[in-house]
C-alpha cells in the first residue's frame, strides 16, 4: 500500500477532493492511505503559534523549524522520502510523479504564509518540488495536484494501465486529438482515417498529430524530442 502523509495546518481540507472516484477506490482496495499531520500539534507554544517573522526583516511570516522539525521527528521513519512543496523547488511533471509512485510512503510538508525555516529544509534532507510558475496561498492545493498525479500510476488505481501509456508526456509529446459518437455532430465529422480500421494507418496519424501540436504548443518539448528521436 501507497501511504502519503501529509504536514498541514490546514488537516480539514483533506481528503477533500482526494476522496472521490478514483480516489475512494483506491482507499477501499486499500492500495493508498493518507495520514494527515497537523502541524500546530507540534507547536510547545502555549498559544500553539507556529510561525514568526523573518530574521532580517521582510513582509510575512514563516513557519519555525522546532514545529515542522518536531512534527517530522515524531512522524517521518528513517529513509523515507520528504517533500516540501514550493515555487522555489523542481519543477514537478510526469517522470517525477512515476518516480515517487514507486515508494512506499512520500511525506509532503504544505507551506503557509511566506513558507518554512531555511534550515529544516538543510537538516532533515528535504527534497523541494514546486506545480508551476506561479504562487499558490497554500502547499495544500498543490498537494492534491501532487497526489492525484502520483496516484493515477500505481498498478491498479486506473480500470485501464494502458491508457497511461498513451496519455500527454509519456513518450515526451503531447496527446492527439481524440473523438467519440456521433460521427457527425455539428456537420463536423470524425476524421477518416479513425473509422479506417487500418492500425497501422491510425497510428502513424496519430504520431503525426501528437508532433504537430507539440511543436506548435511547447517548443520546449519538442526540442527534447528531437534531439532524442
Ligand atoms: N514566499 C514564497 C511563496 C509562499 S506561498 C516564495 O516567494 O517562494 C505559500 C506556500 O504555498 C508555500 O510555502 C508553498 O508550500 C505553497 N505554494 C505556493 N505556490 C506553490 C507552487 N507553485 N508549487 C508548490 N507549492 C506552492
């Protein structure tokens, strides 16, 4: 079983969205559980604070590394993978989320106001990961985006293992266009060559269309192919 135990001020907002579909398939086939650690558990504050200000001033807040460090001692074992979620961090995509699928517990520590102490992210080996170029309110929202990506390719979460096979970055390009009933709709029809039952015709199509879009949309992509194909 997949087990991601999640550091949080915010312990209500879970499983939230996680726990739907998919999601609540994979709790009750028992291949994932969450844990959910509330942070101010660990604060000794007697007014359970777990933030201050910034040394060397600055706007904001961060979260004190004696909370998050004791939240972590208490909970993560020995070996185990720790993720803080951050702008600053790696950029996260599909060949991480397949990496990380492969473990058997991930820990995700979700910031708040201007994020955590420098030096728990040094001494406790704290690997940072961020969803975008943009700057959420919360680690939260990007914890379910980290989630649900990891979650859709552990073996037996999706009905099919093969649709994640042909699915947007798998083979480093972006997916093509796909069509469903009616053949007409609009006086717009399928493409021909979808209704020719010529596999091979198909994807040769299908490759040409995937390369099309690619370069259009994410020259970023599409230079990586090319240089590997
Ligand atoms: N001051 C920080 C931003 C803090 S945003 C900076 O400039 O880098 C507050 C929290 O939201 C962060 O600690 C982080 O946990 C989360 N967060 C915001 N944007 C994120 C993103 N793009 N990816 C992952 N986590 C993000």
């Amino acid at each position: 079983m997949f087990i991601t135990r999640l550091f949080t001020l915010y312990p209500e907002m879970f499983p939230g969205p996680l726990s739907e579909g998919l999601f609540a398939k994979a709790i009750e086939n028992k291949l994932w559980k969450l844990e959910n650690i509330d942070i101010r558990k660990y604060s000794s504050d007697k007014n359970l604070k777990v933030d201050d200000t910034p040394y060397g001033g600055g706007s904001g807040m961060l979260i004190k590394p004696d909370v998050i460090g004791s939240a972590l001692d208490n909970n993560v074992v020995k070996g185990e993978k720790v993720i803080f979620l951050t702008p600053r961090g790696k950029i996260f995509n599909q060949k991480i989320a397949k990496e990380l699928s492969s473990e058997k517990v991930v820990n995700i520590i979700c910031g708040r106001f201007e994020g955590i102490d420098q030096r728990v992210i040094e001494t406790r080996n704290i690997e940072e990961y961020s969803i975008g170029d943009f700057i959420l309110s919360g680690g939260e929202t990007a914890a379910f985006v980290f989630i649900d990506a990891i979650l859709r390719l552990l073996p037996g979460v999706l009905g099919n293992e093969n649709s994640t096979k042909e699915e947007s970055f798998e083979n480093g390009l972006l997916e093509y266009p796909q069509y469903t009933k009616p053949q007409i709709w609009e006086e717009k029809e399928v493409p021909n060559v979808l209704l020719s039952g010529d596999h091979a015709k198909i994807k040769h199509w299908r490759l040409s269309q995937s390369e099309a879009i690619t370069r259009d949309r994410r020259p970023d992509l599409w230079q990586k192919y090319n240089k590997k194909n």
